[in-house]
C-alpha cells in the first residue's frame, strides 16, 4: 500500500507543479499529509547555453537539398547538392519483345529523364536555376559514413568529364505540380558503345544481362551508380527534395482485343529509395557562422541545415546537492524562442520543428549508430506555438538525464553538457500503431533564435538566468 500511495502522490504533484508558475513555495505540504509518510520538495535552478557552430553533419538522409539563396538573418549564402542512387525492385522487367530498330535490332528509349520532386521550397520561386546531373563514376558505399562536407570529386566518385546533363527551371508555387525535368536524351557512349541516349543504355543492358537488375548492389556496381545532382547556376530559391526518378519510355508491339496488332508507350522508372544512399553536400559561410555564435549575447542559435546548435550545461551538482538520497521525480526545462523584428518575412527561414537534446559527447554516435531518443539520456520535442509553454521548445521531464549524468559526474570534460539540434523525425506504421523509425539532421532551411541562459548573481546574492530548470523530489520522511 506504501508504494501505491507513493505512486498516487507523486503523479499529483507532477500534475501539480505543471499548472502552477515559477513560485513553487510549499507545495509539499499541500499535497501531502503525515499518513503518507511522505516529503515532497521543489526547486528552481539557473541554466546556461551558448551557441555552437556544428560543423559537417552526417549526410545521409531521406530528403535531398539544391539550390543556393541568402540567409536574410546572417547574409550567408547557403548551397546545397545532392548524391542519389536508384533503388530496382527484384521483380523489375521489360518486354523486350518490343518495336525493334532496322539498323541494330535492338531496343530504344525514345525518352528518358530524371524526375526531381521536391515536397518544400524557399525562396523566390520565379528566380531562374540550373542545375546539372552528373553520373558517377562508382557507387558511394554503404559502409561508410559520410558527412555534409564531403567532396564527391575531389575523392574521384564522379568527374567534371563524366557524362552530364544540364537543365534550367524555376520552382512551382502549386500545390500538384511539385517537380522539375533533367533530360538525358542526348547521345551515351558506355564501354566504347554509343546509345541514342541513357535510356536506351538502360533497356539493351537489361536485354543482354537480367541478372544485373535483381539486387540494388549489382545493378549500383554494374549498371548505374548514380548521380550527382549540382546546382550550377541561379541563386535566390532552394528545394527540399523526396524523390528523385530515372524515367525512361519505349513502344512495344501488342494485340488489341479484336486481335489486330497495336503499338503502346510503355514508361518504367527506377526511385531513389531508403534502401539505397541519398546524401547532402551542404556549403555554408562558416567563418560567418563563427562570428554569428560568438558575438550574440543575449540569444542562442537553432540553423540547419550543418549550422548552428544550442549547447547546454546543466546544472547537476546544484540539483543533487543535499538529495543525493532523495527519488528526482521531475526535471522540466523551456527553451523560449525569440521573434524576429520581421518576422512576416517571407524569406525567412522556417522555424524549425523538432529537435533533440542528446549528451554533447554522444552527438557524433548518435546519428552514425542511428539511435533513437530513449528518455534517458536523449528526447526529443516539438516547437509549440500555443499553451502553457507559448512560443518554445520545453522537455517536460528529463529527470532520467540528470540522474545519469550525476552518476558519471566528472567523467570527460563535457559530463554535464548536452546540444540542443534540429533533427527530421521519420515514422512508420506498425498495424494500428504509428512508431518512430529514424531521427536525421534536420536538412531543411530552418533558422530561430532562442532565449540565452546568462547566469547572473541578483541584489540578494542568489544566481539566475533566463533560462531554468524546475525539480521536484520525494523521499520518506524520517520516522521520530
């Protein structure tokens, strides 16, 4: 019964301590009587966070970036090119028994072309880009790991004489039509044969070798390795892309009902997949970045994408000074976000969405082990706009961490410290259940400021700051 009392209290006082404000004087004794044999204590301590800047970030993502535009908040220009391969599903064929050419017997694509879909974009829309697809020269492997900065041609992947195809566009403001064209129709010269064009390469290699198109590994290493996508020209918008597809469309002969013989176009496509790599080459300004993370007092920074994170020391011997036998109930802490003095800009970078606190020495890990948030030493939370914590990002309880990190007290030099960093939440559906499968970099332009925690001493000598940490503890009263 002890322990079912126990439980009951503590679940009160949490519900209790969230609906109340700062002042939390006396809450113990209003919850509590002498039969529960139970003290329950709060308190508030001071937190301090500064910017830092996060360098190159682990590439690897569901959603690819090109384009290059003006931070209007820094005048750092940001550009961002992509590497895709093309997943083949193992059931992949083509009729060959198609309309054959007289001169070489053999089938032709009469088109083909990549598909860039983009499910966002920023920018000027109407700003004329260029952008160019080069095919690599091998496949980027899966086992290893690449960051944002990675140089696709300095490491010989693909080559500036490799074949390419350019193409201009601008980006569309409707909400159906969310995409953009790369020909590839011009003539391909593979192992000293010439094609009319890569879908033609496509279709006669498949003819000749099947086996090629039945794993994503062969068909990686001996078919197409994929392509680099580059941003070659323009500046002013940016697209976040989902998709990118190789398309290509042949005829083939068939019998119409009434048995007549009949020609159809037959388009078949391969998809850059999460079974195969997608990976962000991403080029910021970061002598610009340094000099934004140092010289900002009152404020911290959240820029992705490979920008700015927010980095936290928590105040651990404080809240465990005096209750190191005491039961950590709760540990709340609110981050609150800043507005901008033009904050219906339309260039502006969005603010960003979700993101994780996660131990600084375990940053690095996290992303390559591709953990995910446990409540224990990582959360992660979303952005709120409205309620009891307007305008911030709040971790309603990270009591977990606090315990953990008091446990490895002095253990490295950042024991104490974690980051705060806009990450891309990934889920999938598990019967009626919706779960999480992956947390990535945020990739997206996304860009806010947040309140900065500046540990000052006030006129009764007692520190604070801007931003705090509120605990709750519990312990058995001692008997008399």
């Amino acid at each position: 019964m002890k322990i079912l009392r126990l439980l009951t209290v503590l679940v009160i006082a949490a519900l209790t301590f969230a609906a109340c404000d700062d002042t939390t004087e006396g809450i113990g004794g209003s919850i509590t009587n002498d039969i529960d044999n139970i003290n329950i204590t709060s308190a508030v301590f001071p937190v301090a966070t500064k910017s830092m800047v996060s360098g190159a970030v682990l590439s690897r993502n569901n959603t690819g970036l090109i384009g290059k535009m003006k931070d209007p908040e820094t005048g750092n220009y940001v550009k961002g090119d992509y590497m895709t391969q093309l997943g083949v599903l193992p059931t992949f064929s083509v009729d060959t028994v198609a309309i054959k050419q007289a001169n070489n017997d053999s089938i032709e694509a009469y088109g083909c072309y990549l598909l860039i879909s983009y499910i966002a974009n920023y920018g000027d829309t109407i700003a004329p880009m260029k952008v160019t697809a080069y095919e690599m020269t091998k496949p980027m492997e899966e086992d290893q790991e690449y960051y944002s900065n990675y140089d696709a041609f300095k490491n010989g992947w693909v080559s500036e004489s490799n074949p390419h195809w350019s193409s201009n566009y601008n980006l569309s403001n409707t909400s159906d039509v969310k995409n953009f064209q790369i020909s590839l129709n011009k003539p391909y010269t593979k192992d000293s044969k010439t094609y009319n064009n890569y879908g033609s390469y496509i279709l006669q290699t498949y003819a000749k070798h099947p086996e090629y198109f039945k794993t994503n590994y062969k068909f990686l290493h001996k078919v197409c390795p994929g392509f680099y996508i580059k941003n070659v020209g323009g500046t002013g918008n940016m697209a976040k892309i989902w998709n990118t597809e190789l398309i290509f469309q042949y005829k083939r002969q068939t019998k119409t009902k009434d048995g007549k013989d009949s020609i159809i176009v037959v388009s078949n496509r391969f998809d850059g997949t999460e079974e195969v790599l997608q990976l962000n080459k991403i080029e910021n300004d970061t002598v610009k970045l340094k000099q934004l993370a140092s010289q900002e007092k009152n404020c911290t920074y959240l820029k992705s994408p490979a920008g700015i994170f927010t980095e936290v020391t928590l105040p651990i011997e404080d809240i465990m000074k005096g209750h190191e036998k005491d039961t950590l109930n709760t540990a709340t802490i609110s981050f609150p976000r800043l507005n901008n003095d033009n904050e219906d800009n339309p260039y502006n970078f969005a603010t960003p969405s979700t993101i994780l606190m996660v131990q600084k020495d375990s940053l690095q890990s996290f992303f390559e082990k591709s953990k995910l948030a446990d409540s224990r030493t990582s959360y992660t939370t979303s952005y709120s706009s409205t309620g009891t914590y307007k305008n911030a990002y709040t971790f309603q309880n990270i009591a977990n961490l606090v315990s953990v990190m008091y446990k490895n007290k002095g253990k490295g030099e950042n024991w104490n410290k974690v980051v705060l960093v806009p990450v891309n939440i990934i889920t999938t559906a598990q019967g009626h259940t919706t779960v999480i499968s992956k947390i990535n970099h945020d990739m997206s332009l996304a860009s806010t400021r947040l309140k900065r925690g500046v540990i000052t001493t006030d006129s009764n000598g007692k520190a604070t700051s801007p931003i705090q940490i509120k605990v709750i503890y519990s312990k058995f009263k001692e008997k008399e």
